[in-house]
C-alpha cells in the first residue's frame, strides 16, 4: 500500500492539537523542554489531588442536613450514596490524572513508535476520520461547564471554590478517553483496509501478497496490544467510575424526586440528567470501537478462510496463506480494561 495523498508529517500534525492540549493539563507526551514540563505536570497533579481532597474534607466536616429533617434509613443511605458518590470521582480524577502522568509517559512512547510504523497504511479518510473523534471535545466541556455551576451553587463561597477545581479535574478523565478512542479508531480503520482488500481481490487471490498483509496484520496487532498497555488501567478506572455512577445518579435523583420541590431546585434535576446523559454517551463511545475491532477481526477470519490458491502446485504459497489463517484464528485482537474484561456492548445490561 502506498500513502502517495500522506504526507510524511501528517501523522504528527494531526496529533498536534491533542499534544498541545494535553499538555497544557500538564501531561507532556513529547519530550520537548522536559524539565520545564515536569515542574508544571507535578504542579497541575498537586492542583487535581488538593482540590479533590479538599472537597470531600469539607464533604465530611460539612455533611447536608437531611431533606426536612427527615431523619429515617432512606436519608442516611442518600447521605451514604453521596459519600461514596464523591469518593468514586475522587478516584476517577486522581487515578486517571496519576495513570497519564505516569504510566502512560512511558507506555505512550513506544505506542507513538508503533503508530509510526503503521502511518505508511494510513491515508487522508482514516486521518480524517480519526480526527472526528477529537470533536467529542466539545459535549464533553460542554457537559462539564454545565454541570460545575450546578454542583456548586449555595454552596459558601470558600467551598466554591474548592469544587470548582474539583468538578473542573474531570476534564482528565475525558481527555484520556478521547485519546484512547483516537488510536482506537485507527486500529479499527487499518482493519477494515486489509478486509477491505480481501473482498476485492477475493476473485483474484493471486494479487494478494500475503507476506505484506502478513506484515500489516502483525503491525496492527502490535497497535492494539500497545494501546492495552498504554490506556488499559484508565479505561478500566474510567468504565468502573460510569458504571457506578449511572446507579448512583438514578438513586439519587429518586430520593431527591421525593423530598425536593423539582419548581424550587430545578438544578438538582436538571444535574443527574446532565451526568446521567453524559455516562450513557461515554459509555456507548468507549465500548462502540472495540466492538468494531473484534467484529473487523472476526470477519477478516472469514475472508481468509474463504480465499483458495488456484495453483495446487504452489504448495509454499498455500502453506503461507495456511499459516497467515492460523495466525489470524490465534491472534487476540482484543482491547480490554486492563485485561480484566473484554470492552464490549455487553457491559450495559449490567449497569441497568
């Protein structure tokens, strides 16, 4: 395959508007002044870490007065679910903060080396594409400016101010998915190439070189595999916090559905339906392309098993394409959370 409509920076200026977005939350992925980002990295991490414990000391030093003074077992589970509610953010914002600070510093290097090697499969349509799932961006600020206002009025304005940075360090999380789904996304459009190219020279299996789709298919592999590496602990962290979130919200918002006036506090109404909108969404963005792969994987399988090697004669090339069908059948082709369980659609009849 050649990328005659790629430039040879493509690759890198494409990515460049989410290094320097990354960046300036203080998660450096390119090497560039390492120093000066190290500082700024450590400060932002101490900002996210502060604020957050911070908000749940004032949590526990301040609790809410129970819903006029009602003092039964459904108002101390509410105020326990809100506990575990803040401590679940808490571990979302300080885990995902800390797994790119850390992990992903080392890990990503050697994924952007693999993205390297596979930019010559890469054209214009993938890149762009892949460049749609940046805009997710967008909602997802949109959500968070939406739902800071409501998580922070009649609050004193000391406490504003904490959550403030509290509510705003969620941006970590969603800035982690977005880059995850963005390799993703290539991983999956590189497979659909190679079947792609399957079903066009089915009739023609002559034109296939299988060595170089040998050669494509292990690299893609290696994309995938280094993905797992780079963002399985974060998708793991990310998947956890939503799945526990969407229960929590639906529990909160029926508790708050009988003691609070929805004419007097629309904002409490209208925050669980903010959040509870945004988990549906990530969660369908997060398990949508790894269920693209592993159906893109499964399907190439078929295709090799239905190309047959007119020549007889040509026994090295049937052994060859032999081969490449074992490989394939015995490759796993599978992004995972940490390698605990498979990302899949599967995940939603759990959470409801």
């Amino acid at each position: 395959m050649t990328r005659t409509d790629l430039p040879n920076d493509r690759l890198d200026r494409r990515f460049q508007p989410i290094f320097i977005w990354m960046k300036l939350l203080g998660v450096a992925l390119t090497d560039n002044h390492r120093q000066y980002c190290s500082i700024y990295d450590v400060f932002m991490f101490s900002l996210t870490l502060a604020s957050n414990i911070a908000s749940m000391t004032l949590m526990l030093v301040e609790p809410e007065p129970p819903k006029q003074q009602d003092r039964s077992i459904t108002s101390y589970t509410f105020a326990q679910i809100l506990y575990i509610d803040n401590l679940n953010f808490i571990i979302l914002v300080i885990g995902v903060h800390s797994m790119l600070l850390c992990q992903t510093r080392h890990r990503w290097k050697r994924l952007w080396a693999t993205l390297k090697d596979v930019e010559e499969q890469l054209n214009s349509k993938i890149l762009n594409r892949s460049f749609l799932i940046t805009l997710l961006f967008i909602p997802e600020v949109i959500m968070i400016v939406l739902v800071v206002p409501l998580d922070i009025v009649g609050l004193p304005q000391y406490q504003q101010f904490v959550e403030f940075f509290s509510c705003a360090s969620k941006i970590y999380p969603v800035s982690g998915m977005i880059l995850f789904c963005l390799c993703g996304w290539i991983a999956s459009d590189l497979l659909h190439l190679i079947l792609e190219e399957l079903k066009e020279k089915r009739g023609r299996p002559e034109l296939i070189c299988l060595k170089t789709l040998k050669k494509r298919y292990r690299q893609i592999c290696q994309l995938i595999d280094d993905i797992n590496q780079c963002f399985g602990s974060v998708i793991l962290i990310l998947i956890t916090y939503m799945m526990a979130s969407v229960v929590m919200v639906c529990f909160v918002a029926a508790v708050e559905f009988q003691h609070y006036d929805w004419i007097a506090v629309p904002w409490l109404y209208i925050r669980d339906l903010v959040l509870l909108i945004q988990h549906i969404v990530n969660l369908v963005v997060i398990t949508y392309i790894p269920h693209t792969i592993k159906i893109q994987h499964e399907k190439i399988q078929l295709a090799l098993g239905r190309i047959e090697i007119a020549d007889r004669s040509n026994s090295s090339r049937q052994e060859e394409l032999e081969f490449l069908r074992w490989d394939v059948s015995q490759s796993d082709v599978e992004l995972t959370a940490a390698g605990l369980f498979d990302i899949t659609p599967r995940l939603f009849p759990k959470v409801f």
